[in-house]
C-alpha cells in the first residue's frame, strides 16, 4: 500500500480529462497533474485512496515526446489551462481519445469518429472573460482562481484572451487606485468592485465592459466612462452590474447603462 509523502517511479500511460497524467503502480492508479503520456517521472504521493493515489512531481526523469515548454508564466497556478504543457498536436489525440473513450466506455458501442478538426487559431480565440478583484498583499490583484481555492492568480495579460482586454484590465485597476475604489472582500462582504467582465465581438471587434460592484454605483462614474474610451475606441457598452448578495454567482440581477448600448453585435456562422 502506498503511503502519503512515498517517492515512486511512475510511467505516464494514459490522460484524464482534466489533464492529469495517469500511471500504474503496483496495481494502483496514481493521478499527477501537468504530466504527459510516455512520461517517466518521480513522484511524491500526496493522497492515498483505496483504489487511487494522487501525486506531484518531483522529477521528469525522461519527458514525453507530447512535452513542451508552456509560454505563460502563470500556468502552473491558473486553473485555466490543464494541457498546456503539451503539444497542440497532443491535445488533439487526447481528445479525440476521450471521445472514442466515452463512447466505448459509458455508451457501450463502438463508432468510428470522425477525425477532430484543429482550431487556426489556438491563442486569443476566447470572446469573454471573467476578471476577479480582489486585494492581496496590499494591492489590488485581477486575474484568475487557483485550482480549487478563491485565490485570485494575479494575471493581466491572458494569452486565450483577445489582446485588447490587458490594456482594458488595467485600465480598470489603475482607476481603482486613483480614485480609492476598494477590491471586494469575500469574508467581511465589504469592498466594492468584484469582478471586471469583458466581451468581444471576434467579428465586429465590438467591446462590452461590465463592471460587477458590491453596492449600487462607483464613485467617479464618467471619469471611468471617459478612462475606458481612451483606453480602447472598440469599446461600445459600458455597464455596471450589481451584485450585493453574498455568493460565488458572478452577476447580480439589477445592470445599469453607464455609456453607449446594451448590447454589442456579431455575425456567427455568416
């Protein structure tokens, strides 16, 4: 039986969709995050289950070919991205493996798929994001959560992301401090600004900002409205979302117009 803190060697024989590697030892499944299939690693065991085991790295011993270097700083602690360290190419095979493997597995028949298509545009193809505000080691700090936690990873420049939102971002956080907006406090319910939440149309290039405050208006409202126009001309919706509820639902029920239309407009399909 293996013990928690135990250092295994381990061979990466197969993927789960949440982009942890999965390999064998003595008959026990062990889960390790950011690995890959033909990995040989050593692992630290960190939970011990009856039937599972879940590990970490301690040293790729001898890579995966499906291996690659991750081109963002923060992927090891965003829990936005489980295979970017692995090849686009490899990302395609996982998939089209869950797929089949599903089919197979839970539906009980077996089909042939058709091949997977990859995407020609693998950075920036996102049209929304979603920006938690929060105040840690005494500023504020936007970005994502870390796996599982309510710790905000401080990002401002996602490469999924459009590259216009980073500039809108900060825009945001920079007006914050000018103007003493405090970040929301998850505990205490206090603090007002929550979340900066962005849309874009990939073919129009119309932007939406909505702000989502803890309360009922931001103070300096048309000083925001006139930083965020500089800031980007595509911007045509500026809205403030409030949500006062205590709550991990992003947005409240009540939005308030603060400058052009409600609404931007894209062309999907043609």
């Amino acid at each position: 039986m293996l013990q928690k803190n135990q250092i295994i060697d381990l061979a990466v024989t197969d993927m789960t969709h949440e982009g942890s590697g999965v390999g064998h030892y003595e008959g026990m499944a062990v889960f390790v995050p950011a690995s890959a299939v033909g990995d040989c690693l050593r692992v630290r065991i960190l939970k011990v289950n009856k039937t599972h085991c879940f590990g970490k790295i301690e040293q790729v011993m001898s890579p995966s070919p499906d291996r690659v270097e991750t081109d963002c700083p923060v992927s090891r602690r965003c829990g936005g991205c489980v295979f970017q360290h692995v090849s686009y190419a490899a990302q395609l095979r996982y998939k089209q493996h869950f797929v089949q493997s599903n089919l197979e597995r839970i539906g009980g028949f077996s089909l042939l798929t058709e091949p997977i298509e990859p995407s020609p545009q693998i950075d920036g193809y996102r049209n929304k994001a979603q920006y938690p505000v929060r105040m840690q080691k005494g500023k504020l700090a936007a970005g994502f959560f870390a796996p599982r936690t309510h710790e905000v990873i401080d990002c401002h420049s996602c490469l999924l992301q459009p590259p216009g939102f980073q500039g809108i971002l900060e825009s945001v956080l920079s007006f914050a401090e000018k103007y003493g907006v405090l970040a929301y406090d998850e505990l205490s319910g206090q603090g007002l600004l929550r979340h900066v939440y962005l849309r874009c149309g990939q073919q129009s290039g119309e932007i939406m900002v909505c702000l989502v405050v803890n309360g009922s208006g931001l103070p300096h409202e048309k000083e925001l409205v006139g930083t965020l126009r500089a800031c980007n001309p595509s911007i045509v919706s500026i809205l403030l979302n409030e949500n006062t509820r205590n709550t991990n639902v992003i947005l409240g029920q009540r939005t308030r117009l603060l400058y052009g239309k409600d609404h931007i407009t894209d062309t999907l399909c043609g």
